[in-house]
C-alpha cells in the first residue's frame, strides 16, 4: 500500500474528530449544549470511521471489535472535555509549553486506555502510542490559534490543514511496514 494512500485513511479518521473538537470548543462558551454536541457528534464519526477504516490499515487480518470502537469514543470524550476548558484558561500558565506537555499527557492516557481492549502485538501498540503522541504535539500546539481564530472558516480550514499534518506524521511512524514492504 502505498504512503499516500494510508495517509488518505488515516485522515478520514482524525479529520471528525479534530474538527468537532475544534467547532465544540468555539461553541461551548456560549452554547454548551451545542458544543457538546457537536463534540459528541464528530468523536461518534470519528470512531465509525476508524471501525471502517482501520482492518484496511494493516497487513495482517485484523478485526475491529465493538469493545474497541465503545471504548475508544469514551476515552476521547474523557480526554476532549477537560481539554475545552484547559484551551479557554486565560492564565500565564497556560501556553505552548504546557500544550506540549498536555499533548504527551494525552498521548500516553490514550495508548493506556486502548490498551485495556488491545488485541495483537504489544509492539504495534508502542508504535501506535507513540505515533499517537508525536501527532498530538503538532495538534496541541495549534489547538489554542484554531479554537480562538476570529473568523470560522480559517479556523475550520486551518483545522483540516493540521490534521493533514498530524496524519502524515502518524501514517509515517505507525504504518511504515506497509508503505516501506
């Protein structure tokens, strides 16, 4: 398979879920019921396109259980609802440094969380966490510009643009055994 082809799999993926994060956190302050739907909505596309999408991933058979798929929409809720607040903290404290470090953060709680439900080879899922934290420094580091971008459009279009980037780095560390075979 070739890269641009897992990258074009891996974006379907990430896009619904990045773009809900994004739209529910400018929504949330003034509508929070709009926000967390919005929110609910784009992790529950993100994570029936990862069921779809995910045995294509792979090499070997791999089958996507519903135990994956439930507790995957979990934990990014879980993760998504302290990071809306966190993004809307108006303090010093809050800046890129600690979104690298919030980004590492939420990397390892969402290898260990889907570790609960793993099924396969422990090395593919350090090499999924893995690609899975190194995205979320890009991510996290341009979260705070995309939610409190003035004007939507570059906000959503800056979004898009972010989780093209996010999924190049995570299809060329986590599926290199396919597009490098």
């Amino acid at each position: 398979m070739k890269l641009q082809t897992i990258w074009k799999w891996e974006s379907s993926k990430n896009l619904p879920l990045i773009l809900g994060f994004v739209a529910a956190a400018r929504l949330w302050p003034e509508n929070l019921l709009a926000g967390l739907a919005t929110l609910l909505v784009g992790i529950g596309l993100g994570v029936a396109v990862t069921r779809a999408v995910e045995p294509k991933l792979h090499q070997e058979r791999y089958e996507m259980r519903w135990e994956n798929t439930v507790v995957n929409f979990f934990l990014f809720v879980a993760l998504s609802i302290p990071f809306i607040y966190y993004f809307h903290v108006e303090n010093t404290w809050a800046n890129w440094r600690t979104d690298l470090i919030a980004g590492i953060c939420a990397g390892v709680l969402l290898t260990f969380g889907q570790s609960t439900v793993w099924h396969g080879r422990q090395s593919r899922l350090a090499l999924q966490g893995l690609a899975t934290t190194a995205a979320f420094q890009i991510i996290m580091l341009c979260l705070r510009l995309m939610i409190q971008a003035g004007h939507w459009g570059i906000s959503l279009l800056s979004t898009v643009f972010v989780t093209l980037l996010a999924s190049l780095v995570i299809s060329l560390i986590d599926y290199r055994e396919m597009y490098l075979a």
